[in-house]
C-alpha cells in the first residue's frame, strides 16, 4: 500500500476551472479505481468513492476562477502595487513583495473548527483586501482564443450545433465562459463540494496531514462590513488549484520616480483595465509585454492614424513572423521595442535596451501576464523536510511529497481539457489504481523540460504535440474506463487550433481596420 492510496481526505485551493476538475475526477472514482465518467447523480456509488472527503475552497463568491461572473462584475484590482513597494530597494518582480496576506488571528487554534469558529467583524475593502488581487483579469469585450470545443470539459460537452452565427464564429464571450461553469457545476451536482467566499491562508504540513486554515467571509453590503469566520481543517492530500491572478511588474529603474513626477501619466497593468474602448482616445500609448494580452488590448487602439506611428510595444524578443502575434504586433501604426532598461522621469520617457528613447506617452500598459505564486504554503520547515516539494512532474505530482499535487499552472494549450488530465490522472494515483513514475523517470523528464525550454519559443506543449507527449502521458496514470478529453470530437485539436489562430488574427485586423466594432464582433450575422 502506498501513501497516496491512504489519501481519503483532500483539500483543493480554488474552484475555476482546474479547481472544478480537480472536484469531479476525485468525486467520479472509486475504491477500486474505476471512473464512472459521466454519471450525474453519485449517490448510488457514494460508500463505494475512493476518497470520504473532497472540499474545494473558493475564495470569490462564484465558482469559475477569473471566468467567474461575480469576479467579472465587481471591483477591479489596484491599477500598481502600493507606491511603497516600488521602492529601489523591493525587488517588486516578486509576489511576496507586493501581496498582502491577511493577518490571522492570535487567538486561532486547532480548537476552531468549522462549527467554533474564531469571528471578526470589519470595514469592507481594506488594504489587504485590495492588494491580494482577487479581482478578475477580465474586461469588457474579452472573447476567448481557442474555440468552445476547447473551453468545455468533455464530461460536459458544449452543443455544438449552438455555434452562433456571428464574426467570433467558434469562439466564446468571456461571459459565456463563466455561465458554463456555473452551469456545468450545477449539472454535475458539483456545488456541494465548493466552500465559496473561503479563502486558504494557510496550510501546513504536521505528521503526514495537511492542517489548512481557512478564512470564510459573510458580507454585509448595505452597512459596509464584512465578518471574517476563522476555522482549522485537516486533510490528507492537498491539490494546488489557485490559478495566476497576482500581476507580475518587472523591476526597472527609475519606475517609482517616474510615476511621481508624471501624475498624468496613466499606468496599469492589463489585469485593472476593465473598458479597454478607452485606448483608441489615448494620444500615445506603451505596451510593455508582447504576447497574447497584448495583442487583446493593442487592437482596441485602433483605428488611427498610422502615420507617425503611437503604438508602441515593448518586447523581449521577436518571434516567428508566421505567427499571428507577430503578424499582428508588427503591422502598421505599431513600433517594437527591446526591453526597457530604465524610466526617465524628467522627461516622461523611457530608454530602451537599444539606445533609442522616446517620451511623452500618456497611456502605459503592463502586459506582462501573472505570478505562480502560493501565498499559504508554509515554506520554512516545509522545504527542509521535503526540498523539492515544489519541483511537481508533469507539472502535477510533487517529487518529494505524494500528498501535494498541480492542477492548472502548465505551460500548455487546451486549457480546460488539460487541467481534466492532470486532475484524472491525480484521482488514478491517489485512488491507488496507478502508481506515479520513479524518481529516475522524473528526472529525465525533468531534464527534457529543461532542454526543451532553452529551445522552444511560446508553449511547451502547444497543439501539435500537446496530445503524444502530454495528454497521453498522463493517461499512463488515469483510472479505470476514463476516456481521454483530447478523443472524439476533440481529435481535430490541431486543424481547430489553426483555424482559431486564423480567426483571431482575422479579427484583429478587421477592428483595427475599422470593418468592426469591439461590439459588433458579439451580433450574430
């Protein structure tokens, strides 16, 4: 018997959608390690389930992650960090220096569970609050990359025939998103399992089990308060499903000063813009960051002159110029930059890596995506007993510890469909049923990551190879009769990947153009 079979009681950090994987694989296996995929209604098979206890803590008062409706409709994050920590001497690069935990109470012991809570009562929207960037990522006119085939679960499968007849074609409204998890929760009798508005803030490994502590918030929105609701919980597997949501700032010089002498100057990062219908207004814009979520806001700039050019981006490296971001942050009115070296703040200008400097933008975006960040991992003693802990094979099983897993935070395509396979394949090996890779497999496989990395631009595992040499590996270690979420309708991953690239691309050109509207990309035909 291994310690992953005794893992009865499990613990999941979060509910968007590799939380709500996670929720359903571990409540569709049972004992013997048999799936019984598909199945609505469980309680036929309920002393016949692999693990006793499954909570997935949601810190939103939806489920969904950043798709989540209740996280799309309030209040954005801090356009920066606190101005204090951008000091010269924070590395704010790091999460830890810009993330506010909150402070648990004194008086917390293991006493307190869930029916003898500890409570506190306080002002809604403190510092804290804002700075634990728990808002969502989404803004007005978002629309998703990848076709609705690939942003549903394939226990809950999308009506195809209901692609509706508009300029998006086989892609979703970030809100059409968020309805689907909702309603894929609902119909998968999922919502039992999901605590919302509970936050984990810390977890601690003592004598083999997981002591979680978890801080649930009740809100009183008409007298401005909040009451906090402080209780402990153990569990015996613990599954890391929090997402990215704290924004990353690279550290470059000057950057505080900068800000202080250019008030008028407007700076945020893309995650704090919410109607990004306000670039096209903008005189001269600077995007710091050349990827996806660049390319998202970029277009909302235009139309426009496009002589001088106003558009400026600021990137690491150039990339394949067949490659839709390319071609699309390389067209007219768009200028690419190297890396910035440093702010000027006397001048409102920034220098580039290059040499060349330009000034007088009114309009800078930090389109540098987010941190893999674990605020409530105690850490200290942790990483002493087990080192590598943290190093998880195939982005899923910790090296050192079989009670820790991944879900979500892989540098690969297909995100839903993927974030099903490793949650299967975690339920395959906790149930018992599969047992993980030696440790001299992993390393090779650690190994070819690394090789891998050093050559590979963009994703690891994009859509040519996501199925063979992921998807399919993971497989290795699923339960009984789960059927893999990349077969049957979804066998065409790559042709639909191509099309969907040549869809955006498509899109892109036609809004800044001016063939479209933001809105118009929305109404059916």
């Amino acid at each position: 018997m291994t310690i992953e079979s005794l893992i009865k009681d499990v613990a999941i950090i979060g509910a968007g959608p590799s939380g709500i994987a996670a929720v359903y694989e571990l409540t569709h296996t049972l004992q013997d390690g048999t799936s019984i995929f598909g199945v609505k209604d469980i309680s036929p098979y309920k002393d016949q389930l692999a693990f006793k206890t499954v909570v997935a803590f949601e810190r939103n008062s939806s489920v969904g992650g950043i798709w989540g409706k209740a996280v799309a409709e309030k209040a954005i994050d801090p356009s920066l960090p606190r101005l204090e920590s951008l000091a010269e001497d924070i590395d704010y690069s790091k999460p830890e220096n810009i993330y506010l935990k909150s402070k648990i109470p004194e008086n917390l012991n293991d006493s307190n569970d869930y029916q003898n809570p500890v409570l506190i009562k306080r002002k809604i929207n403190d510092t804290s609050d804002k700075y634990q960037w728990s808002g969502s990522g989404i803004y007005k006119g978002l629309f998703t990359n990848v076709s609705k085939k690939y942003m549903s679960y394939s226990f809950d499968e999308y009506d195809l025939n209901s692609i509706k007849n508009r300029p998006l074609k086989e892609l979703l409204a970030a809100g059409e998103v968020g309805d689907y998890l909702e309603e894929s929760v609902k119909k998968n009798n999922l919502g039992e399992y999901i605590k919302l508005n509970s936050n984990v803030e810390y977890t601690e490994k003592i004598e083999n089990k997981w002591h979680v502590t978890i801080q649930e918030r009740i809100f009183d929105a008409e007298n401005g308060t909040v009451i906090e609701k402080w209780y402990k919980q153990k569990f015996d597997g613990l599954i890391i499903a929090n997402g990215k949501t704290i924004p990353y700032y690279p550290k470059i010089p000057s950057f505080k000063q900068f800000i202080e002498k250019n008030p008028n100057v407007v700076i945020q990062h893309s995650k704090s813009i919410y109607d990004p219908e306000i670039l096209v207004n903008q005189k001269k814009l600077l995007f710091i960051g050349g990827n996806v979520s660049a390319v998202d806001l970029v277009q909302y700039c235009f139309p426009r002159p496009l002589d001088p050019p106003t558009i400026f981006v600021s990137k690491k490296q150039e990339g394949d110029k067949k490659f839709w971001i390319e071609k699309c942050l390389n067209s007219g009115g768009i200028v690419n930059k190297t890396v910035i070296k440093r702010f000027l703040p006397d001048i409102n200008g920034v220098e580039f890596e290059d040499g060349s400097i330009e000034t007088d933008f009114d309009y800078i975006v930090f389109a540098t995506g987010y941190h893999v960040y674990y605020p409530f991992l105690e850490t200290k003693n942790y990483l002493k007993k087990y080192p590598r802990a943290l190093d998880f094979f195939l982005f899923t099983f910790s090296v050192d510890d079989p009670t820790l897993t991944l879900v979500g935070n892989t540098y690969a395509a297909f995100f839903f469909n993927r974030n099903e396979a490793i949650a299967t394949a975690i339920a395959g090996v906790w149930s018992g049923y599969t047992k993980v890779a030696s440790r001299e497999e992993e390393d090779k496989w650690f190994e070819e990551v690394k090789r891998r990395q050093t050559q590979v631009l963009g994703l690891l595992y994009g859509a040519a190879n996501i199925k063979e040499q992921y998807i399919d590996v993971l497989w290795n270690y699923a339960p009984k009769g789960r059927p893999n979420p990349l077969a049957g309708i979804r066998e065409s991953h790559v042709e639909d990947s191509a099309n969907s690239a040549n869809n955006i691309e498509h899109l892109f050109f036609a809004i800044k153009n001016g063939e479209l509207t933001p809105q118009n990309v929305f109404k059916e035909i």
